[in-house]
C-alpha cells in the first residue's frame, strides 16, 4: 500500500491545550524514572553503611537520608500528577476506572522511604556514638597467665 502524500488540510498542528495535557504524562514518566535511579541510590548506600564500618556510619547517614527523602518526594510528586490527571484530564476518564492497589502501594512506599529518612536522622542525631573498640584477646590461656 502506498503511502499517501502530505496534505496540510489533512493534517492538523496539535493545539496548545493537547501540548499542555501531555507534559504532565511525560513529567509522570520521568519522575518514575528518577525514583528508580534514587532508589537503587538508597540501597546501594544502605549497603555501604552497613557493611562499611564505624566511620562511614557515623559520617554516611546524612547522604542515605537525604537518598532516601529525596526518592520519597520525587515517588510523592509523580504520584499526585496521576492522580491530578485522573481527576481533571478528559483522556484519562475512563468510566469504571479508578485509582487501586498500585495507588496504595506508592503511598506506602513513599510514605515508608520517608519514616525511614526520618528515623535513620534521629537516630544519628540522638543516639550515643558507638564507641571505641576494645581488643579482644586471642585465647583464654592468655589471660589466666
């Protein structure tokens, strides 16, 4: 089949409102694309303060709660632009259709990565450093001697 030559009666320029109503859509995708990339941030930073020891743990949890904020806010922002759309946008008013499991499953994520910023600040702020470490000797004869 060939292909039809270009008409400008045909063919008409997207208004200014189609153009509006799709920049929330794609802000939506690279919100999401930005939590991923955050959220494997955050993991890989908990890793690193787990498994680094005394030093980066006492001086590493500033960047793994500013991660973990950071990727709750941006969860959070392209959460409420679908649920904006789903309300105020003609195209995504599907009758039946609603906001469901993934909805929740969003707002307990974000919610959790916040809690999880907040608690690992407090802890940082309030609690005690852990300390000196003692050495520990290498057998038990030695001190009975």
């Amino acid at each position: 089949m060939p292909l039809k030559p270009y008409s400008p009666h045909t063919h008409t320029r997207p208004s200014a409102r189609k153009i509006c109503n799709a920049h929330p859509t794609h802000a939506t995708a690279i919100a999401a694309q930005e939590i991923v990339v955050l959220e494997g941030m955050t993991i890989a930073a908990f890793v690193v303060l787990i498994l680094g020891g005394k030093q980066k743990r006492e001086q590493g949890w500033g960047f793994m709660a500013t991660m973990a904020a950071l990727a709750g806010f941006v969860q959070a922002v392209g959460m409420s632009i679908v649920a904006y759309l789903a309300k105020n946008d003609e195209k995504f008013a599907v009758p039946g259709w609603h906001l469901d499991k993934s909805w929740d499953m969003c707002t307990a994520s974000w919610t959790l990565q916040v809690l999880v910023a907040l608690s690992i600040t407090l802890a940082a702020v309030f609690l005690p450093s852990e300390g000196g470490y003692e050495l520990i000797p290498d057998r038990i004869d030695d001190e009975e001697q």
